[in-house]
C-alpha cells in the first residue's frame, strides 16, 4: 500500500476540478495537495448518490472504501488507496487516488493477453459481492499494473455478483488463493479489518462478508453464474 498516498488524500487540500462525465452518480476529478506532494483523486460526494432501490441511501461512498480496506487486507492490493473525507467541498465522500490510464484497454481488451492475472479479481469481486463489474471497472496503469475500481455498490448481504469475469467459474482455488482467503477469516472475525468495516457496513454485511468467505472456502472454487442476472449492464 501507498501510505503516503493515502495519507494524502486523507488531510491534503482538495480542489475540485470538473464533473468526470458518463457516471451513473455524480463524480468529479480533484487535486489533492499537501505541503509539495500532490495527486489527482476522484471524488464521490455521498450527497450526488442516485438512490437505489436495493442499498441503503447514501452508503455508495463507505462501500468504496470498504473494498479498498478488504483488498488491502487480503494482500491483493487491487484498490488504488481510497479514503473519506467528511471535510471535501461538496461534502462528505469517497476520494480515490486517479490511475492514469487508456480507457480501451478494459478487461475484454486485456483478457486474451493477461487473464491469468484476473484470478484474484474474481475472488475479490465473490468476497465482496460485487454488483457491478464491468468491463471498463478494470484499468491498467501507465506502467501495466491492473487496477479494480468503482465498488460504490458491494458488500449487499444478500448475493448481487454481476461480473463480466466469470473465466475461471467452477475452477479449484489456487493454495495462493486459500491462503489470503484464510486470511481474510482471521481479519473478519474479530481482527482489525472487521472493526474498520464495521465504521464503513452495517453489521448484516459484514456477517455476510465473512460467510461468503468461509463458503468460498468450504467449495474450494470460484463462485459460478447462479441465475439470469450475472452480467452488468452496460458491459464496459
């Protein structure tokens, strides 16, 4: 993890610089400065949240940066660091570092050359339950390290995995796998991640995060599409 990142974002001054366009919530690009560091960060204000019928209003942010704390925890380091602030111009939330990347260069573009790399995307997206994987939620950075982002809508206790990795669907876990995954129980169940989750979900999610876990564990496979509504829309 970049500690002096997210240390950044948490206490730097922030500027917001424009309204990032096609998002389904209101989402703008920021610079985030401090003493001579600064970085670009995208910034979702709870308040430009579009409610949604099936999570609670207004937890979009908190989700972002639950599964930055999840992923850090497991040792993946997918998220790129992620913060809220409660003293941003528009108010309250989330505030990522910005990945400079190429925008065709998604999952259905990388897959043919690098899917081997998306193995723990998957487990990730399983762990957390997330709604919304599209194709264009993964970015490869300016030195070709894979990103995951945009999580606003993860961690629902009741199963919404919607994907467009489902490559690797009924296949054993690898013991690297296992191993975070076993990690990830002692971190749940009573260990630092489960208090820091617990200031972001409510207590059902977290419960249930644990359980999707401990499941993952008991079948020793990656999950498997279970009905018509596994696919996000729109794919990229």
């Amino acid at each position: 993890m970049n500690v002096a990142t997210e240390q950044l974002l948490l206490c730097g001054d922030i500027e917001v610089l424009g309204l990032i366009p096609y998002s389904s919530n209101y989402t703008f690009l920021a610079r985030v400065r401090q003493d001579r560091s600064e970085t670009l960060a995208v910034y979702k204000p709870r308040r430009g949240e579009r409610p949604l019928w099936d999570f609670p209003e207004g937890t979009l942010a908190a989700r972002e940066v639950a599964a930055f704390a999840l992923s850090e925890a497991a040792g993946w380091h997918l998220v790129p660091p992620t913060t809220l602030r409660r003293d941003a111009p528009l108010g309250e939330g989330s505030l990522q570092q910005f990945i400079e990347h190429d925008p065709e260069r998604h999952f259905f573009a990388l897959a043919d050359e690098r899917l081997e790399d998306f193995e723990v995307f998957a487990i990730f997206d399983a762990v957390i339950n997330n709604a919304d994987r599209k194709a264009g939620h993964v970015l490869e950075g300016r030195d070709g390290r894979l990103w995951a982002v945009d999580h606003g809508v993860s961690f629902h206790r009741h199963r919404k995995l919607r994907t467009v990795i489902w490559n690797f669907a009924g296949k054993p876990l690898s013991p690297g796998l296992r191993a975070d995954l076993l990690r990830l129980v002692d971190e749940l169940d009573g260990g630092r991640l489960r208090a820091r989750l617990s200031e972001l979900l409510r207590r059902s999610e977290v419960d249930a995060t644990l359980a999707r876990v401990e499941e993952l564990l008991l079948e020793d496979r990656f999950p498997s599409p279970a009905g018509d509504r596994d696919l996000p829309w729109p794919l990229v």
